[in-house]
C-alpha cells in the first residue's frame, strides 16, 4: 500500500475520504435498510477480484476531517452510518464515532478484521479474507460473519471462520459479483445442506443503486 501515514491513521481526526452516499444497505442483515455510507481508501489486503480497487491507494483520495464527514451524514436522513473501505480498520476510528454516538448515529463496520478494532459499533460485519486473516479478537465481536465466494476453497474457509465466532452470529454467504450467475446455485444447494448459512445477494446492484 502507497503512502500510508501511520501518523494520520492513529490520530483518526482525517480520513481519506473514496466516497460518501446515502442509499440502501444491499448485503447481508441489513438490506434494505437505509444508511449513509462512508467509504475509506487504504488496504493492504488486496483480493484479486476486488470491486472497491480505487480505495486500495489512501493517497489517491483527500483527507477529510471526521466533523465534516459527520456534518454530511447528518445532512441526510440517516440514522445509521457503514464504514467500509478499503480496509477501515487500518486506522483510528474512536473520533468519528464517538462524534456520530453524540447524535445517536447507529454504527457500522464492514472490516476483514485484519487490524485491531477502533471504534464504538452497534454492527460488526466480519468479512475475513484467506490472504490476511483477522486479529482473533473479531470472531467474537462480530454480529454477523460474511464469507466471500470466489471459487471452492472458499466453502473451508467459511467453516473454519463459523466454528470461531459467537452463537448468535449471523452467517452469510456471498458470491463474488462476477461469478454470480456461475455460484450462486452452488450456494443455494450449500446453504439447503447447512442451513445455518444465509445467502447474501448484492441486492444494491439488482437495484442499480450505489
């Protein structure tokens, strides 16, 4: 990863902002629901099938202050804030959402866990990669576990990672977005064989909406 500021990313006060919207959750638990999404560049994790490439460089995107990010979110409706990236847990989030608690903003991460957890979360949704496992701390913190299916080593993994975290948590399965029409009926007969799986669609890119 190209100019990372370990300086900036522990401090927290700025981030390099990718994009920020307001739309509709479209994975997992939450889809369907409303929230503002705030996108962060840097990653060192790189998955070749990445569809958020453009965040993997933090220095290609402009640091912004955790007040006008949060400024923006409250110009919405939204009662709800999803942090992803990018890989969000790179940096210092305790000041962005301890600002969003002050207006009762619900928080959300979307992380592959690979570094320590910063931040208060109302909703963590663990999505760990083979390449750069979590910090063990995740398994038992997340709500809600979400394996990415790219091709069928990926199943293992997705067992490996649901033996590890708490009993309540949510499982999902998700096909990599390019492979759908190839995986998804593989996923429909693994989860009618293990039902505690869900599957999860990408309901945002059915409804062509960000």
């Amino acid at each position: 990863m190209k100019n990372f500021d370990e300086a900036i990313a522990q401090k927290g006060l700025e981030l390099p902002l990718v994009e920020e919207f307001y739309t509709l959750q479209g994975e997992g638990y939450h889809t369907g629901k409303a929230a503002y999404f705030i996108r962060i560049g840097g990653c060192d994790i790189g998955c070749r099938w990445c569809d958020s490439k453009m965040s993997w460089n933090p220095a290609l995107h402009p640091l912004v202050s955790v007040d006008t990010i949060v400024a923006n979110a409250l110009k919405t409706a939204a009662n709800a804030v999803v942090v992803t990236g990018g890989e969000p847990s790179l940096f210092n989030l305790k000041p962005l959402t301890d600002k969003l608690k002050v207006h009762n903003i619900q928080t959300f991460i979307e992380t592959s866990g690979a570094k320590p957890l910063t931040g208060t979360w109302d909703w963590i949704c663990l999505s760990p990669k083979r390449q750069s496992p979590p910090v063990e701390e995740f398994y038992e913190l997340a709500d809600e576990l979400k394996i990415i299916i790219y091709e069928d080593e990926d199943y293992h993994w997705a067992e490996e990672a649901a033996k590890k975290v708490k009993s309540n948590c949510k499982l999902y399965l998700q096909s990599e977005w390019s492979r759908y029409e190839q995986n998804i009926p593989v996923i429909v007969d693994y989860v009618k064989t293990y039902p505690k799986w869900n599957v999860s669609l990408q309901a945002h890119k059915f409804m062509h909406i960000p």
